[in-house]
C-alpha cells in the first residue's frame, strides 16, 4: 500500500484544495461556522511555480474570491519564525488595498479573510491561552470591544495540535482538526462522517498514487528542512562565537558581552545566508535594526 502523502505539506494542501474549488467552499464555510456560508469561489493562484517549491520563506498558500467578491487566503504553516504573523497581515492588506481601481466607490470594498491554520502552538503565556484554539481578529475598540469597524479585514488562526489536545464540541470544525493530525490512522478517518472530509482523504489518496506529486512533495519537504537547519546552524554557530569571547572577558562582564556577540555573530550568520529581511534578523536576535544595519556596513565582516 502506498504511504499516504502529508496534508499538512503545503504543496500537498495547495494541491488538496486549489484544483478541487468545492473542497475549498467547504473548508472555509467550516472553519468559520459562525458566518454565513459561501457557495463557490474561483482560485486565483492555482499553479505553482517550480522556483516556489525551493525558494526561502515562501509559503504556498492559496487565494481566492467568492461570488460576492470577498477574498480569502488560506495556508497552513508547519513551522514558527519570528515575523510570520506580520507577513500574514501585510499579505491580507495587500489584498484589500488591490481590490480598487482608481476612481472606484469605497462602497465596494469586499472583505479579506485570512485563514490560517498553524501545525504549532502559538499562545500559551497564560492559562486562557492555552484552553483556546480558534482565533479570529478584526479591527475592535481596545475598551470596548463590541464596538467594532466590521470584518471587512480578519484574520483566523486555528492551532492545529491545541485545538486537538482540547478535543472541540462535535462537529464539521472538529472533523477537520482530526484529519489535519490523525490523517495516517485508518480506523480514527473511517470513524469520521463528515463528507467533505471524505472526500479530502479520497484526493490525498489520489495524489499519494501519482508519482510526480510524490516527487514534488518530497521536494518541497526536503527545501523546508534546509532551510530550518540553516537557522538553526546560524544560531548555534553565533552562540558557541558569543560563548567563547564572553568567557575570554570574565565572568560579570563577559556574560553581557558573550550575549551581545552571541547575538551579533547570529545576525551575521543569518546575513550570509541571504534569506531573511534585517527587521526579521533584528526579531530574531534581539538586536535593533539599526544595528543589524551597521554588521552589513562594517568592513571588518
């Protein structure tokens, strides 16, 4: 029997839910089963570009807009880096702002979603946090929360592994989660009634047969492990230099500066390799961006 491919692979779930738009209309009326449902929506980024499987911090998501010509962008993210969440709103406001043409009455704008869901644990500083799983952020008053500009610009976030630790009510959303984690267990899916979720398994099996998709997703798997291994060689490599100097000052004083060189030498590990911005090293280390800045300006580097 062939292995049964990951959904929780971006290229896999991109190819789940891009090429099978009634699939897509059912995963997002679930995911937000407080709002009135949709009834179709067109993909507008169903290819994927070869450069996208191995590029740096791309993450294959999938937009699209329903009848009423609200947008939705969709993704699953498996891996947590310092400025995920900024890149998520910088993408769901871009959408909004392209919505126009000039000239064109403010009175049609259509809403944003974001739906997002995080192979991860995000909140957890306090104990509410962790006995929540599903998240939705508009644009509310701080004091008075129901006081509210609409949700013409949101954002969803559903912590996958939570939300299946704190067992949700019965239901399509619980149905999801239990595909999402459970998807290798025979007898956990055959319990499962809902159809689209199904259906959902029918297509991974469909792709997991095909020997191209196999291949893709492999590749894909591989550029995402690289590329977590680079950070994590960076940041090992800066705090093994930072360790080194810090313990060549002595102890007090050493340890403030081992801190601050292992920082330093961090960022610069983390600017050879190209792949980051210098506000996500700056996030990344601690550093001001000012000074990551000056590291690439400094010719003794």
């Amino acid at each position: 029997m062939t292995d049964l491919l990951d959904p929780t692979n971006d290229y896999v779930f991109k190819r789940l839910f891009a090429e099978a738009p009634d699939l897509l209309v059912d995963l997002i009326n679930d995911l937000r089963p407080d709002l009135p449902d949709i009834t179709a929506v067109e993909v507008l980024n169903p290819g994927i570009e070869p450069s996208e499987l191995t590029g740096k911090y791309i993450i294959l998501d999938v937009l699209a807009r329903d009848e009423q010509g609200h947008c939705y962008n969709l993704e699953i993210q498996v891996r947590r880096y310092g400025s995920w969440h900024k890149r998520g709103l910088f993408y769901l406001a871009r959408t909004l702002g392209t919505q126009l043409n000039s000239g064109e009455d403010y009175q049609e704008l259509r809403a944003s979603v974001g739906i997002h869901l995080l192979d991860f644990d995000l909140f957890t500083a306090t104990e509410d946090e962790r006995r929540q799983a599903v998240w939705r952020f508009e644009m509310r008053d701080e004091c008075q929360p129901r006081v509210s500009l609409g949700n013409i610009l949101q954002m969803n976030l559903i912590e996958l592994n939570k939300a299946d630790r704190l067992g949700l009510p019965e239901g399509p959303l619980r149905a999801w989660i239990i595909f999402f984690k459970h998807w290798r267990e025979e007898l956990t899916m055959a319990k499962v009634a809902h159809e689209p979720v199904q259906r959902a398994m029918s297509r991974v099996r469909e792709l997991s047969a095909d020997e191209e998709a196999r291949r893709l997703a492999f590749v894909r798997e591989r550029a995402l492990r690289d590329e977590v291994s680079l950070l994590n060689e960076a940041r090992r490599e800066g705090e093994q230099e930072g360790l080194q100097k810090g313990l060549q000052e002595g102890r007090q004083e050493g340890l403030q500066k081992g801190r601050q060189e292992n920082a330093r030498s961090t960022a610069l590990n983390l600017l050879k390799l190209g792949v980051l911005t210098d506000e996500q090293i700056a996030e990344t280390t601690g550093l001001s961006v000012a000074e990551v800045k000056a590291l690439q300006s400094d010719p003794s580097h």
